[in-house]
C-alpha cells in the first residue's frame, strides 16, 4: 500500500529544491555564512542603518527558509496537507488569458452577454480544478520491478493503480518513475485512460539505468490532465524497489585455448551438465534409466537396448578482478574493467563453460566457481556492488586458487599496475593467464 507522502522528497518543488541546496550543498552553506558574516561586519564597523537593516532581514529569512523545510518535511503536514504539484499548460494560460479579456470586455461594456459567456469560462475554470481533483483522490498505486537488469537496456517495471473511490471513475492518468537519481531515466511512460470503482488497473513504465550498483527506485509520479488540459496534477507516492544493475555486456570476441598444454594441466574432470555425446548401446539393466532405451533397435533385436552417454568435459574461463583505483580520475577506466570481466564471464556462460570470479571487497576476498545461470548471476551481483580499493596486500592467499588450474586466466585491472603483474606472475604455472585493462577495448 502506498500514500502521497514524500512529494517534497520525491518531487520537490522549484523554491524546495533551490533552499535544499542553499542549506545542504556544503559549497552553497559556507558562501551563505560568509555572506552573512560580511553583512554583519560591515554594519558593525560602519554603523550603517541600512547594513543593519539587511543583516537582520537575511537572519531571519535564512531562518525562516530552514523553519519552512522542517514543516513542510513532517509526516503530519504532508497527511493534512495532501501535497500536489499543480501548474498551468500552455492550453491554461491561453484560457485565462482570454477569460480575464472577456471580463475587461464586459465590465467596459456592461452587456449581459459577455457577463454570460464571462460566468461561463470562470465555471469551466472552477470544473476543471474540482473534477481534476476528484480524480487524484483516493488512490493506491503499487509497482512491481525485476530483480536485476544490466546497465544501458531498457527494462519495464509494472504499476498497479487502484481506485477505491465507490461512485466516480477515474481518468486520464499518466504515470511514470520519479527519476530520483540522476542514473535512472524514464524511455516511456504509461497511460491509463480509465479506472472503475473499486478496481485495478495495470500499466507498464519503460526505465533504463546507466549505472551499475544497486538501484533504489523511490516513488511512482500519477498525472492527470482530465478533463480540458487548462491544469496538470501531479501526485508523487512512496513505492520503494530495490534493482541491482548488472554491469554493461561488451563484445569481448572470448576465444578459449584449447591445446596440449592445457590438457595437461588439466587433472580436475570438468563437465557440462545436461549436454552428452552418444558412446553406444547395451542391454538393459537394473537401475538404467528407461528414457534412454532405444525402442525401434529394441523392437529390431527383441530385447531392450539403453543408449550409453558420455558427459562432455568443460572448459574453464577464470576472472582474477583487481580492485585497485589509483586515482578517482581513473574511475570512467575502472567502470570499463568492470564490464570487461562482466562480459567474460557472461559470454563464457552461454558457450557452456566453467567459470569463476575471485575478487576482493573491503571485508573479504571473494571466489565464486561453478557452471549454470544461478553462478553467473551471483558473480554478475558481486561486479555490480564492486567498488575501488586502496591497495590491498596478498588476498590471493586466502582463496583456494587450485580451483584455477587448467583453466584460461584473464587478469582484470582499471590500469597496468604492479598487482596485475604480480598476479600474472603467480598464476602463471596454474593456468593459461592473459590481461584486460579499462584503458582500452582492445587490450588483450
């Protein structure tokens, strides 16, 4: 269940959100107390009236401007107050403005006509407001949005409004995702024409993000226009989701070295699960599995005959991600490195391969082996909350790096540095150990 509460904070107003970063932004809070102090200084070392006049109208708006956000930022004064965010289309100002000429026109005048048609646009006026009215009243609005998505594609999230008033419908209602963080945009909004008493209705809002992390989806935007377009009501409701963005897919060309020296290094058998080759046929069994039995030899033979199977042996692909940011200018290399290993794993994936992620975060070092969909998408979640760290010492010595061996090794780092050559170095005896850089798309 969901009510208008945090308009201020999900929609705020022009003058709102100008004191907001007045009082919050830390540059914005120390020229207003510089101001304020030079005022107040010259009005003390000059004795000026005037000076003393404009410190103390500063003081007390400032003081003002702070009282008005606590007010208007309780729970009480939003539920009393029911919030909106009301403005006038182009359409509305046009109206007005020929409203207002047929009032001039009819008090100069004094017909009786043009104080009819004068009466007449006022009502329209007045209808618009109260029905627009109506029909934000009594909403509750509920969103249902995926789990993950990755960075860069377009996802849809589902928003279920429903109308609990008993008597009036509800129209003409635009909704869309109140755009908080500056990553989330809205591709397409939706639109519900109508909504009966007492039932639901079901749009989708078209989203993408353009940044991975997780992502806090704070509230649903409800808008009307109904009934002539002179008013836009806008309501914002509190409808919290949480979205982890996936780190975005780049085309890696991933080609995986299959010779002799690998298969010596391989000792540990590897296999695809659900995928075999045909070895040959036997008689059947206790304990075959009667899937396999091969019913037109059988029936040929007069006895039963099971296909025999071999499992496919794997191959292996391991991400070493080095976490290590040097320098916050480098940060847009580490985003890039980021996907890099992203792109690795998930292309590794679809080609059936074993894969494995070792990385490290602030608490622990991570590792993360296995085949199927459930462990890409949790190496996939542990790239996308991955953040830069200051250099960190040999993590790499409390994972179990045997898991490795055999398999092709990419070292991935935002830029060269002396831990991607140390890691190359070390593994090097394990596996089959290349580089990946956030510097280029085409280091190799």
């Amino acid at each position: 269940m969901s009510e208008p509460l945090l308009s201020q904070d999900i929609d705020p107003t022009p003058i709102r959100r100008l004191l907001r970063g007045l009082f919050s932004n830390r540059r914005a809070a120390w020229i207003r107390r510089a101001t304020t102090f030079s005022i107040g200084l010259a009005a003390c070392i000059t004795w000026s009236k005037i000076l003393a006049f404009v410190f103390i109208a500063v003081t007390v708006l400032f003081a003002l401007a702070r009282l008005y956000l606590a007010i208007t930022a309780m729970r009480i004064f939003r539920r009393l107050f029911r919030p909106k965010r009301i403005t006038v289309t182009p359409e509305g100002y046009l109206f007005v403005l020929v409203t207002v000429g047929v009032g001039a026109a009819a008090i100069n005048t004094g017909y009786a006509l043009l104080y009819l048609v004068f009466a007449l646009l006022l009502s329209l006026i007045v209808t618009s407001g109260v029905v627009s009215e109506l029909m934000t009243r009594k909403l509750s609005v509920t969103r249902s949005a995926p789990h993950a998505v990755f960075c860069g594609e377009r996802f849809e999230v589902t928003v279920s409004v429903k109308n609990k008033k008993r008597l009036f419908w509800t129209h003409g209602l635009r909704i869309s995702e109140a755009a908080v963080n500056s990553i989330l945009k809205v591709e397409e909004e939706g639109y519900i024409a109508a909504v009966a008493p007492r039932k639901t209705a079901t749009v989708s809002v078209t989203l993408s993000a353009h940044k991975r992390g997780v992502l806090v989806l704070r509230g649903v935007l409800v808008e009307t226009l109904f009934p002539f377009a002179f008013f836009r009501k806008r309501l914002a409701y509190e409808v919290a989701d949480t979205v982890i963005v996936y780190p975005a897919i780049l085309d890696v060309g991933l080609r995986i070295e299959a010779g002799a020296r690998m298969r010596a290094l391989r000792k540990v058998p590897l296999y695809i699960r659900g995928e075999e080759d045909f070895r040959g046929l036997h008689e059947y069994r206790d304990g075959d599995n009667p899937r396999r039995i091969h019913w037109a030899l059988s029936a040929k033979h007069q006895k039963l005959l099971v296909r025999e199977m071999d499992t496919k042996r794997a191959d292996k692909l391991v991400v070493l991600f080095e976490p290590f940011l040097a320098s916050e200018r480098h940060s847009e290399e580490f985003e890039h490195a980021v996907s890099l290993a992203a792109s690795l794993l998930f292309e590794a994936h679809k080609k059936g391969y074993e894969t494995g992620l070792l990385t490290r975060t602030k608490r622990r070092a991570l590792t993360l082996f296995g085949t199927g969909r459930r462990v890409m998408l949790r190496q996939l979640e542990v790239l996308a909350r991955v953040e830069p760290l200051p250099p960190g010492g040999d993590w790499l010595a409390h994972l179990n790096i045997r898991q490795a061996e055999g398999a092709t090794l990419y070292v991935v780092s935002a830029r060269p540095c002396a831990f991607a050559q140390k890691w190359q170095r070390h593994l090097t005896n394990l596996a089959v150990v290349k580089t990946l850089f956030g510097t280029s798309k085409d280091d190799s």
